[in-house]
C-alpha cells in the first residue's frame, strides 16, 4: 500500500532516503509520527528505523543538512540523534529483543524490519513508511494498526501478556495513549493489563511520574485516571487515591464519592489551565478528606481541616511518587492549603481584613487558586452552580478593589526588620519580628493602610506601649 499524502513529500525524507540509497541501506519513518500522520495531529519527532546502521545514516545525513544540523551518537545503545531548528530525528538499526523476568531493560540483537514492528508496543505505533527512493512511500503495516487507528483502538501487535510481562511501563503507556487520543483499549489488552498489574513493581517511580504526567496534560485527564482504577494499577501508582472511592451511609446520610468529584474537578480545570502543577492540585485538593472524615449527628459527614491535612501529605505523595520537591511542590501544597478559603468569602458580611488576608497568603498564585475554587463547584444543581460561580466573580471584585487600594499582593511591612532595631536601638532578638508581625497583621486588618509613615507611626505607638522607648 501507498501514502498519499502531501505531508510525506517533505524535503528532509527525500534526503535520508536518497543517503540511505548511497549508503545501500533499507530505511523507513516509524512509529509516532507515522501514527500522527493518519490522526492529523502536528508532529516534529521523525523515528526513522534502519536495516543496518543507524548511526552511518545519521551521520551522513547531518553532514548533508551542514550548518547549522546538530548530531548526537548513543554507541552503547545503537541510535543517534540529529536536530535542527524544531525539527527533530532519531535514527535506530532494526532489532530484535529478549528480556528478562526481573528488568524491563532488554537484550538487543539486529534484526529485520518485521522483528522491529514485532517489538513496538502497540499496531498503531508500528506503522512504517518505506523512504527508499524505489519504495517511497510504501506502508508496512503488518499488524493492522491502520484499522485500529479508523477504530480508535489500542491494541499490542503480539500477545499482550507477553508485551506487558516483558515491559511492564508498556501498561502505562497503553493508558497514556487511551488518555491522549481518546481511544479505547481492545478488550484482550485491558484484560492482560489486569492480569499484569503486579509487573509495574519493577518499573522505577520516574517512569511512571513521567506517563501520569503525559496523562495530566490530556484534554480528560479522568479517562487515565479512571483506567488506571479499572485496571488495577491505581493502588500501584498513587494509593493515597484509593481510599477517596466510595460512599459512606450512615442513618440514611451519604456524602458525595470524593474520587469521582475529584476527577470531574480536574476535568473542569483542564478546560480553562494547562498548567500541570495546578491540575496535580486539582487531583490532590481533597486528599485529605479520608484521615479527616468524621459523624456528626446534626451536620453529618464532616470533613473539617482536610485542606490542612491533605497540605501536609502533599510533600510525601511527590517524594514517593519522585515528582519535584522544588517550588512545583510548594505550589501544590499551597494551592491545596488554601482552596478552601474562598467559599469563605461569598458572604455579603466577610471582612476586608479576610479577603486582604487571602490575598497576602496566595500572592500571586491567587488567579490560580480562583481556578481550582470555580472548577470544585460540581453540583449538579444548575441553580446552585450559577450561584456560586456568581458569588466568585464577587469575590474576584473584591479582591481587585482591595489591591488596587491596598497594595496587599506579596507585599512585605513598609518598616523592615534592619530599620526596627536602628530606631529603637535593639539588638537582633524576638522582640523586632515581634514588632514586624504587628505591623503586618495592623496593615491586613485595615487598622493602617500599607504606607510607610503610617507603618512608622504605629511601630513608636508598639514601643511606647510596651515601654521600648
């Protein structure tokens, strides 16, 4: 079969298929960008597969392209990376692989084309296009992935049980893939993924953060996380979930299931951020809720200070699942720390010195926090859930009213801690960050607005009250 397509007719495959004719090498274009061709969907990665050496062909093409063409060489491994500008090529001799039971490395031979297509994951991603000038063009597509993408399946080329055992990061991917695309998984590999769920132990914890995370930037991130609970990898990859399935009823009270309004909660986010670490928040904002769940016969189930304690779990769920523990954690944990906070604030009677409180607390992560806050709203009460969002938009005023006049945003006292001990000649000691703190809290609380004199009036007020001056 042949491509007809336009986008094979680009001027860089021409060239590696004429190198590889003067080098008398079979060579073709493989994998995902082969699978974006048929899907429409942009691409800037070329695998390109060589019956023979990848590296020769690497090197004479970039010694083709000259100025400006950037070749990296992996002996170890057999391939070789040529970049410029965005486009991007990675050249890979054919080959065959074997494994063994305790490592998902393998042990790699040459081998044909057709035992490269046999060790690729799935039919979609061993799609080949022949680029030798003779053949250009061609498709080889030994497994039916053509079918399968028309279908929208997922789907091994050999027996998923042995796809799976042999690298179990291959169930990961299946899923990731389903997210991204919005496809489904063919019965016998959703099958084989359950039987192989306890495989994922020898995978290490980046491998796996790095799919989650290719599954958080997907348009539905809930499809991944949802197969990932039908298949019985949830409890591998991030247990702290599991205990939020399910419903408790206790004198004919429930409350909601926590896993699935968090998953429609990050669905909402994915709608209007694509920012990761705030959808990571999104997945953890209620994470808290199973450790502080609790009766009360007049209000029923409670869950009081579970953005507190879900903060404090946040730093152990990155360090075990090996996700940043930088600024990207603290993000997090803040953003789970202080979702709560907002509702607070839809009263007609909230205080200033709350919402300036809020302000100063988020700095200027508090758009972000309104994103998350507007994406928790899952009622399925229209009513309500135009109320709310009404009421947010309130608070947003309130909040713009409030910066504009106060200056509240990462603000820092007008009076530093070096100026404190100079005017009332103190030593470094409690007593200043005493005086720095209440100086603050009076700014938050309206009692002075957040001017310098004013700041500078109240510290002497703070001295001479306490005898310091």
């Amino acid at each position: 079969m042949h491509i007809d397509n336009e986008k094979i007719e680009m001027p860089i495959l021409h060239l590696i298929g004429e190198t590889a004719d003067q080098l008398g090498l079979e060579c073709y274009v493989i994998g995902g960008w082969v699978r974006d061709l048929f899907l429409h969907r942009p691409s800037t990665d070329i695998d390109v597969v060589v019956v023979g050496s990848g590296i020769s062909l690497a090197e004479a093409v970039a010694k083709k392209l000259g100025r400006g063409a950037h070749l990296s060489v992996f002996k170890t491994y057999g391939t070789a990376q040529v970049k410029r500008g965005d486009l991007e090529l990675e050249f890979v001799g054919a080959r065959r692989e074997s494994y063994r039971h305790d490592s998902r490395n393998p042990i790699v031979e040459d081998g044909t084309l057709k035992e490269d297509q046999d060790r690729r994951d799935f039919t979609i991603n061993a799609l080949a296009i022949c680029l030798n000038q003779d053949r250009y063009g061609e498709l080889l597509d030994p497994f039916g992935g053509i079918d399968d993408l028309e279908r929208c399946i997922i789907r091994t080329p050999l027996d998923p049980d042995i796809t799976f055992s042999d690298d179990p990061l291959r169930m990961m991917r299946a899923i990731r893939f389903a997210t991204q695309l919005g496809f489904f998984l063919d019965g016998e590999t959703f099958d084989a993924i359950v039987r192989n769920a306890h495989r994922m132990e020898i995978i290490t914890r980046e491998r796996i953060a790095d799919e989650l995370n290719k599954i958080m930037l997907s348009r539905r991130p809930s499809e991944g996380w949802l197969l990932l609970d039908k298949t019985g990898l949830l409890p591998l990859v991030c247990p702290e979930l599991v205990p939020l399935k399910g419903v408790e009823v206790k004198d004919g009270r429930g409350h909601k299931d926590v896993f699935l309004h968090t998953l429609k909660v990050l669905d909402n986010l994915a709608e209007t951020s694509d920012n990761l670490w705030l959808r990571w928040a999104a997945l953890l904002h209620d994470i808290g809720k199973p450790k502080s769940k609790a009766w009360d016969p007049q209000a029923g189930w409670t869950f009081r200070n579970h953005n507190y304690i879900g903060a404090k779990m946040v730093p152990k769920i990155f360090a075990k699942m090996k996700l940043p523990l930088n600024e990207k954690m603290e993000y997090v944990k803040k953003m789970v720390d202080l979702h709560m906070r907002p509702i607070n604030l839809i009263e007609d009677t909230v205080t200033d010195s709350a919402v300036r409180r809020l302000l100063f607390e988020a700095g200027d992560d508090i758009d972000d926090l309104m994103l998350l806050c507007d994406a928790d709203i899952t009622s399925r009460n229209e009513e309500k859930k135009a109320r709310f969002h009404k009421n947010y938009q309130l608070v947003r005023q309130k909040m713009v009213e409030l910066e504009e006049r106060d200056r509240i945003r990462n603000f820092q006292p007008p009076v530093k801690g070096d100026e404190i001990m100079q005017i009332l000649r103190l030593e470094p000691c409690s007593t200043v960050g005493e005086l720095k703190t209440a100086i603050k809290d009076a700014i938050l609380d309206g009692v002075i607005p957040n001017e310098y004199e004013a700041a500078k009036a109240y510290l002497l007020k703070l001295a001479h009250e306490r005898g310091l001056c």
